[in-house]
C-alpha cells in the first residue's frame, strides 16, 4: 500500500510541475485534473474517503468549468 501511495504523491508532483510549466491552458487543465484526481485517490487510500468524494466533486467542477472557461476564450500562444 505504501508503493501505491508514494507512486500516487510522485505523479501529483509531475503533475503539478508540468501544469505549471505547460504554455497551453487545455494541457494544464488535464493535468490539474489529474493532479485532483491522484488526490482523490490519495485520500481515500488514507483512509479519509469523505475528503477523497469531497476533493473529486470539487476538481471535477472545476475541471469542467476551466474547460468551458477556455473554449469560450480565444486560445492561442505568444512565441
């Protein structure tokens, strides 16, 4: 179980490096909803299965809200 957990905490720390770094806002969307989803999963392996249902419906909103968010805005990179 602790492989699990540590394998868990190293994607959330790939994700959160790559979504920081990433210039295309969809791509740092997905990643900050895997990131919630790791989350998610970490908690409920931990044992606090409130906090992991909480942490899903929260970053599924606001995975879902981002997304709206950037197709009614104009995308596109400044290189």
């Amino acid at each position: 179980m602790e492989f699990v957990q540590i394998a868990l905490l190293l994607v959330q720390m790939v994700c959160a490096v790559l979504a920081l770094t990433s210039r295309d806002l969809m791509v740092a969307v997905i990643l900050f909803a895997a990131f919630s989803f790791c989350s998610a999963l970490l908690f409920a392996m931990m044992g606090a299965v409130d906090v992991g249902f909480t942490e899903a419906i929260i970053g599924t909103a606001t995975t879902l809200f981002y997304v709206a968010v950037i197709y009614r805005v104009e995308r596109r990179s400044s290189a």
